[in-house]
C-alpha cells in the first residue's frame, strides 16, 4: 500500500529535519520553505496532511492555511499548525482558519506521531464512510432500475420508516440504520428478468413463483458484508414479503416471527405506493390508504406497527410533502450527508 503524503511547511531546515526524523519511516514527506513552495506541493502532490508552521517569510500560517483548503477541492486535508507561539490566542486563530490540530515547539515525537495518525485515521473513516453511502444509493437504484417505480419512491420510503422505526421505541441511531438499510430491500430484483418487471398486466403463476425469488436473491448479496447496515439490509430484503398472519413469502413467517425491521418496511412500503401515481392507478386519498392499512392489520400488518403508524400520520404527511420537490437520488444524498454509520 502507497504511503500517505504529509507536506511540511517550515522555513527554519532544523525544525524540516526534525518533522522527517519522525515521520519518514511511516509517511511520504514533502517539504516547503514558503508560502509559494506549499501551494505548488499542495497542486502538485495531492497531501493527506499539511504540517503548517505559522511565521513563514511570506506569508503567515493562517492566511496559508485558508489558501490551502481553497485549493482542495475534496476538502479531505488535514491541517495542523506546528509553531513555537504557545498562547491560546493564536491556538484559537489556527483553528478559525480550518486547522483541525495546533502543537507547540519544541516538538515531542510521541505526540506528532500520535496526532497525525489519529486524524489520518478520521480521513481514512470518513472515506469508508462514503464508500458505504456510495454502495447504498447505488444498490437501492439498481434493485428498481427494470422496475416500473419511481427513482424518489425507495427514498421516501425509507424516510417513512426511520420514523415509524423512531415511533416502535428505536434509538436514534437504530433508526438512522433502518433508513439507511431500506432503500436496498429490493436488492432481489436484480435477478427477476426485466419482462416480469415490467410486464403491463398482472403476472401469471410461473412468474409469481420466479418474483417470489427476489427475497433470497437480495439476502445473498446483501449478506456478503460484514457492515452493520448492510446485515440489517439484507434481513429486511429476506422478510419485507412476509405477513403478520403468515400468508406471505419466502417462508411464510407470522407475526413476531418476522424481524420488526422487516415489519415496519413492509408497511413503509405499501403506504408509500398507494400515494404515488403509477402507470396503472392514480394516488390514493390518504383516508382511503388509512382505511386499508387499518384493515390489514392483524393480516398483512403488524397490528401495533399500525397503531404507530396512525399516531405518527402527521409527521409522515409532513415527509411526502416535504419530498414532492425531491424526485432525484441526489436530493436523498444531500439530506442525509453527515448521518453515521454504525
């Protein structure tokens, strides 16, 4: 694995060597004397990490440190200030200016060291972090690319079930995960061939039996990761199909049998496509859509699931209202920048 680059800016060549005596066995460095030297290192070598001196000949650390995270335009580099001024009104005008850590001359190798990786180690969380993201909004698309939904549908509907997952008494992280995990429950429909996704009419019993896979289909792949979000998608892809009074598929589960997670989706689901216009039906009336809901419950539905859901109308009224305006993937990613993955 290619070592990550750490820039060190100093004019002063002893403080240069000491930085390298400490760091070279374990980083790519690249040195600069000024401010000229750091913003062509910065261009050209792509740095993980600045280490930034502030009294420089000309310029000064702060002003340098804005240019800096203008010229990143991933905004991934770490900046820490490495300077002898040991007030705490210069500490706090390094962290104004976009430092994420300030340590004071003379320096200790333990605690460079220790510094920098730590918040290398925050970069390198925060790309896996994206990667995960990256492999949601992608799974959750592919499972409806041959399918006749609507690209907002699975977002939506993912949105109805943190809040009914928040409703059944999850904590706020579980929540965030169910939200995270639904919009891949069908996963499974990668493997149905696009003329039984997309056929006009009504499926015959041969292509039931082939939709009916679907379940499994996403659970195989879904399984696959040891992520956290990623086990609790692919529960809820094995189950959304299954009924509270055992009628449904692959397994014919009933009531608690079935993993809430995959309760509460199954009901997300089915309340988001009736209020949505689709090829062959308008949007249903919200009293039509509470009449059939309260009807299953008890057959399709979890019962106290039902309940939550009556409760809690409002806020999810507020949520279709609030997505009308929000028909792209995108608009998903940009709401949901910043959440955790646990």
């Amino acid at each position: 694995m290619a070592l990550q680059t750490i820039l060190i800016v100093d004019d002063e060549p002893v403080n240069l060597a000491i930085i390298k005596s400490i760091l070279a066995d374990s980083y790519q460095l690249v040195f600069a004397r000024n401010g000229v030297e750091a913003r062509a290192a910065v261009i050209k070598h792509h740095p993980a990490m600045v280490l930034l001196d502030i009294g420089l000949p000309d310029t000064d650390g702060y002003a340098l440190c804005r240019e800096i995270k203008q010229l990143d335009a991933s905004q991934s580099i770490q900046i820490i200030f490495v300077t002898a001024y040991s007030d705490m009104a210069h500490e706090a005008a390094g962290f104004d200016a976009g430092g994420v850590d300030y340590i004071v001359k003379p320096v200790l190798p333990q605690i460079v060291r220790a510094r920098v990786s730590a918040h290398l180690a925050m970069v390198r969380a925060s790309v896996l972090e994206q990667s995960y993201r990256d492999a949601i909004l992608m799974l959750g698309h592919a499972g409806h690319y041959n399918d006749t939904d609507t690209g907002a549908h699975i977002w939506r509907m993912a949105s109805y079930a943190r809040a009914l997952a928040k409703g059944c008494g999850w904590d706020e992280d579980s929540s965030i995960q169910l939200e995270l995990a639904a919009p891949m429950h069908d996963t499974g429909k990668l493997g149905i061939p696009q003329t039984i996704l997309r056929k006009p009419g009504p499926l015959d019993e041969q292509e039931w039996v082939i939709m009916r896979t679907h379940p499994r289909v996403g659970h195989d792949i879904l399984k696959k990761s040891r992520a956290p979000v990623f086990q609790l998608a692919a529960e809820v892809s094995l189950r959304h199909h299954e009924k509270w009074d055992g009628s449904g598929y692959p397994d014919g589960l009933k009531g608690k049998e079935i993993p809430e997670s995959a309760r509460i989706v199954a009901l997300a689901d089915v309340f988001d496509a009736l209020s949505m216009t689709r090829p062959y039906k308008e949007p249903w009336e919200i009293t039509r859509i509470l009449d059939y809901i309260e009807a299953g419950a008890g057959k399709h539905f979890d019962p106290a699931i039902v309940q939550v859901f009556i409760t809690i109308l409002p806020e999810l009224l507020e949520i279709q209202s609030r997505w009308k305006d929000q028909e792209t993937v995108q608009a998903y990613a940009q709401e949901h920048a910043g959440q955790q993955l646990v």
